[in-house]
C-alpha cells in the first residue's frame, strides 16, 4: 500500500535532493526512501525495459533525469493514438499544462488545433508531446506570475531519451517541430527553422521531419497586421503536412 507516511517520506527526501548533485535518484524500497547513484544523469536511467507508450508515461512520472523536476509540478508526458501518423513536437509544457499535466491545452493548444483543423487533419491521426517535458519558469518581477524560461541544451539532451522513445514507438510519418527547440533536439544544434520551415527533412533516425514556427511566436507578433501574417504562415506550414499525409 502507498501509504501517507511513504509519500511524505518521499516529499521530505525529495525537498533534500533538490540542491544535491544531479546524477541521484530516489528509489523506494520497502516503503523507505532512498537515493542511489544513476548512471547517466539523463532520462535514459529512468527508461523501463520493453517500454511501451503506458509503460514510458509511467516512468516518465518519476523522471529526475535533469533538476527541471523541482520547478514543474509534473511530468507532461505526450498524448495520442499510438498509431498516430503526425507527431506534433512542441518545446516545454506552458504554465497550463503543467497545471493541468497536459500537452498544448493553453493557448498555443488553441492555435494548433485551429490549424489542424483547417489542414483538414484529424485529431485522432495526431500524438502531440514536447522537447523537455518539465514546465521551466522564474517568477516575474512585478508579479506572482510565473514565466516562462526556454530550456537549456543540457536540459533539452537530458530530456531527449523520452522523445526518441515516443517517436520509435509511434513511427509517425511525420514529425513536425513546432519551433527552434523542437527541431535542434532531433535534427541538431546546426538546424535552423528560420531557413528549413515548412520544407520536408531527413531526421537523423531516417523519419520525415518538418518544422515551422512555434505558435507561442504567433501569439507574440507585435500587431495585427504581423500577427494576421503570421498566422497564415504557420496555418500554411502545417497544411504542408497534410500534403505531405496524402502525397
Ligand atoms: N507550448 C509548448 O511548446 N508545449 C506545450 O505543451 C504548450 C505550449
Ligand atoms: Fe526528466 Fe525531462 Fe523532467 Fe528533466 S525535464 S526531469 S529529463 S522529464
């Protein structure tokens, strides 16, 4: 039984860990927590054997492959058939979705789902996760709200294990990175959105990969005009997909 007593244990060891050196777990054993020492400091020590997509979610709850897992509240694991033929890859969980432990349901969700829709692709041929599945922020200045911080490359690497899972279990026919982090986590640090977007690549592990502005961007043009403009940008990149679905 999971007792009261083992969670709090667990909370109080966890509280102890959160400025110990990275590369520890807490296993619990015998309702007693513990810390031993991983091997690789990334998600991959936390991948269970014959992972499937429940089994990796799973896993993927007690992550502490990178220190992100004491500022989100939880681990935002992707969503979707397994049999999804698009692979939407966004960069972290926003503000929403770490509250709500789902991907894209704030309004970069909305925007999506709006050009999904318009691309005439169905939500049940799509599985949408992201780069770094820990929500990074810092409280703002002048509020109690909380902002925002874009990943780093060593949290975006320590991360990858899960997304190169999700991707080989699903064989989506497309990947489609929804900005810079997205796409340099699978294509490299080299790949630039800004010259590859909406065009159709080769992913290092041989699948179809194709990229396009993050909608947070597209939310962020500074007027109407801008924000108009690219809108249709972006509704046009992932209509391509869905081209690139039927061709
Ligand atoms: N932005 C992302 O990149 N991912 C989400 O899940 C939500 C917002
Ligand atoms: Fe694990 Fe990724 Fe969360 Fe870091 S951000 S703790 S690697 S799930």
């Amino acid at each position: 039984m999971a007792s009261a007593r083992g969670a709090r244990t667990r909370r109080a060891s966890h509280e102890k860990l959160r400025n110990a050196a990275a590369r520890r777990a807490v296993v619990v054993r015998g309702g007693k927590a513990q810390t031993k020492t991983v091997a690789t400091g990334s998600a991959a020590d936390f991948i269970p054997p014959n992972p499937t997509l429940p089994k990796l979610r799973d896993a993927a709850m007690r992550c502490r492959g990178c220190h992100l897992w004491t500022l989100g509240t939880q681990t935002v694991f992707g969503e979707g058939p397994k049999r999804a033929r698009v692979m939407i890859v966004g960069e972290q969980p926003g503000d929403q979705e770490d509250r709500a432990g789902h991907p894209f349901v704030g309004p970069s969700g909305k925007l999506l789902d709006q050009a999904l829709e318009h691309a005439g692709i169905e939500r049940d041929d799509v599985y949408v996760t992201n780069a770094v599945k820990h929500f990074k922020w810092e409280r703002g200045e002048k509020s109690a709200r909380r902002v925002h911080k874009k990943p780093n490359d060593a949290e975006v690497r320590a991360c990858h294990p899960w997304l190169d899972e999700e991707i080989r279990l699903v064989q989506p026919k497309v990947v489609v990175c929804l900005g810079a982090t997205a796409a340099q986590s699978i294509m490299g640090k080299s790949f630039k959105v800004t010259k590859e977007r909406g065009r159709a690549v080769k992913a290092p592990n041989g699948g179809i990969v194709i990229a396009t502005v993050h909608p947070s961007s597209v939310l962020r043009a500074p007027d109407a005009a801008a924000r108009a403009q690219a809108e249709r940008d972006f509704m046009a990149d992932i209509k391509k997909v869905a081209r690139h679905l039927s061709g």
